[in-house]
C-alpha cells in the first residue's frame, strides 16, 4: 500500500481532518513554506513564513515571490522557479536574500494527474547559523591540524638539534676527527634555520592578513633581481642534481617591488620545485614583458600536483603531502604567504600542473613605476643578504 492511501486510510478510520493537520504539520516546521502559481502570486504561507516576512497574511497573499522574498519589481535572474517549470524537476539551491541571511531553497513543481505543472511549493530554511558553525568546527579543525603541523615543525628541529649537540659534546670528550665537529654544527645550523624560517613566516604572515605588515616598495630593476636570486640558487640545485635554466625576453624593466619579498617569494618557488623534483629533473625561469604587466613563471619537471590539491596549496598550512615520508617537510604556509605578498603587490600567481609531470608558477606583476621628482630613475642595491636567505629558505630539503 503506498503511503498517501495508507494516510488517507488511517485519517478516514481515525476521524483525522487530513486539511487541518497538513496545515499544522506546515505551521510548525521551521521551514518557510510557500505555494504560489505560474504567474509567481503567493497563495499561501506557512506561520514561520508571514514571521519571516514580518506581515500579516492578507499583505502577502497575490504577491509576486521576487518582490517579497527578494525586494526586486522582476523575475529574478535564474530564477529557481522558472528552472522548476521548464524541467519539472525539484531545484535547490543556496541563496543569500536581501535580509543578509543565508537560505537553502528547494522548489518542488506541484503537479496534475496529467502532469501538467499547475504551482509551485517553495520551501526555504535559514541556514546562516548552521554555516556559520560549520564555519567554527573548519576552523576548530584547521587549528588542531595547526598544533599538530606545528608540534611536528618544532619537534623536528629540535630533536635534530639535540642530538647534534650530544654527538658533538661526545666527540669533543674523545677528541675526535674535526669533520665530524662540522657535520654536526651543520646540523644545527639547519634546523636552527628551519625553526627561525618558521617562527618568520607564521609572525609575517599575521601581518600581512591583519594589513600591519608594511611593504617598501622602491623602483627596482625586476629582471636583475630576478636574474641574481636564479644565479644565486644555481649551484646548490646542481649540488642536489638539478638542471636549472633561465632566459628572459627582456634585458631590463623597472618596476614598483618590495625587493626583499620579492626574493622571499622567487626562493620559495624554487624551494618548492627542489622538493617535489627528483634528480636529474630541470627547473627553468622566465620572464616576459606582458606591456602592462611582468610575467615570471618558474617551471619545473617534477611529480606535479594532482587536480583535487590545487585549490589548497595557497591556503594556509595547506600541503599536498602531509604524509612526511618524503625526504623533505614544511609547514605549508609559505604559498600562502607568497600569494599574500603577490596580492599586496596588486599581482597574480596561479598555478599549471599535471600529476606525474610537473608543475608551473606563474607570477603576474603590474609594471608601473613610482613618481619620482628626481628624472633620474632611483635603482636600489638587490639584497646581498641572499645567502643567508637561501640557508633559511632551504633549510627543510635533505635530498
């Protein structure tokens, strides 16, 4: 027996007005709940609506939907409604309504025997609180995956270090060969490297969210710069067995940049393609001048990036390996700080990669200069603290 006749048959048997408890199984859910005809008038409304709406039924009734629910004189641009009619189907979808709140909306097309589409039930529930506590338990979850991420970032380091030091004492109590010494105090100073890289990234970038970090943007020549951050890391990708290659269509262009971060983002990018390339692979630069804007892409022919990580990888602490089995780690903030200071540049970065066949960076900057009363153009020293840099920024890859 199907469900209506099983109903029917129960109401009839037990005296039940069928009418009276729809409408009151209707006024009661929390719901909005409302029927309307093919011309979009309002024929009737649950309690939970004429609350919502704020008046009385008989100033609802023979409204236009749009102009009550939306405060428009028209039909709404892909209008659910209209989707209902012309397919017959139920449509839902999440609306934001000009009362700031949030509705899932579905749309159930009221139907003849004949099936002729002869109204419409629209029914809406106000889910701005359930997303914003969905919005709380992403964010409760992203911060326990922030500790554990930053428990296994600190942990790391420090146990390195420690031991470092404990081999290091041992060997100076049996005075033992000098390389060893080294060995050791290199290993501190990586780890050291990689807990200071940490601290910096996660200060700046709150900084930069918060618009408390300040940029010194100066006319700088972004191809020089460019050109000695690439030279400056060739030798230690070849070290690693990398292939490295630059070429630029232009000799020179000046632009408004923060220089330092602008090597911060150029030794991140590298840093990445070091890490997530095997030996032997290349990693290759280059710049072209887009008239309006500089494009520098950083490509490399590593493992790639599959599909479903790519939307991640510029949020924080979002990595694509989270497994720790490969040969080197991070945190997974340093995109996201690389997007935040490309955006602050009023740039672009995005980002081309196929799994199992590399990757491509590719970052757009405005070419525009800053006023200057003197004609002569202002160029600025490029940092020759890179070094030190480079030890900071790579102090997380072993292989």
């Amino acid at each position: 027996m199907e469900l209506k006749e099983l109903l029917k048959k129960n109401f009839e048997e037990e005296g039940v007005d069928i009418e009276e408890t729809l409408t009151n199984v209707l006024d009661n859910l929390h719901d909005i709940v409302i029927y309307q005809n093919l011309e979009r008038e309002i024929l009737w409304a649950n309690e939970t609506a004429i609350e919502e709406f704020n008046e009385p039924f008989d100033e609802i009734k023979e409204r236009h939907c749009y102009e009550l629910v939306h405060d428009s004189s028209q039909l709404c641009e892909d209008c659910l409604v209209e989707k209902a009619e012309a397919t017959g189907e139920i449509v839902e979808r999440e609306k934001i309504n000009p009362n700031g709140n949030l509705y899932l909306v579905r749309v159930y097309p009221v139907k003849n025997k004949e099936k002729e589409i002869k109204g419409i039930i629209r029914i809406s529930l106000n889910i701005t609180k359930r997303r914003a506590l969905k919005e709380r338990l992403e964010q409760n979850r992203l911060r326990t995956e922030l500790f554990a991420n930053l428990s296994h970032e600190l942990k790391t380091p420090l146990n390195l270090m420690f031991s470092g030091m404990q081999l290091l004492k041992l060997n100076l109590e049996k005075n033992e060969d000098e390389d060893k010494y080294m060995e050791y105090l290199n290993t501190i100073k990586r780890n050291t490297n990689r807990l200071l890289k940490l601290v910096e990234n996660l200060v700046d970038i709150n900084k930069l969210d918060s618009r408390s970090y300040d940029l010194s943007f100066q006319n700088c020549d972004i191809v020089s710069l460019v050109e000695k951050v690439f030279f400056s890391v060739k030798e230690y990708a070849e070290n690693k067995k990398r292939e490295l290659e630059f070429d630029s269509e232009i000799e020179e262009k000046v632009i408004a940049c923060d220089s330092f971060n602008m090597e911060r983002v150029m030794l991140n990018l590298f840093s990445n393609a070091i890490k997530f390339t095997d030996k032997g692979d290349k990693i290759s630069m280059y710049l072209s001048d887009e008239g309006d804007n500089i494009s520098i892409s950083v490509k490399d022919t590593g493992i790639g990036i599959p599909k479903d990580k790519q939307e991640i990888i510029f949020e924080r602490f979002g990595q694509v390996d989270k497994s720790f089995t490969r040969n080197n780690e991070g945190s997974g903030i340093g995109l996201s700080l690389v997007n935040l200071i490309i955006e602050r540049h009023d740039g672009e970065i995005d980002l081309h990669s196929e799994y199992g066949s590399g990757s491509e960076f590719i970052i757009k900057l405005p070419a525009q200069k800053l006023a200057q009363e003197d004609a002569e153009r202002k160029k600025i020293e490029i940092h020759d603290s890179i070094i030190n840099k480079i030890d900071m920024e790579f102090s997380d890859i072993y292989c």
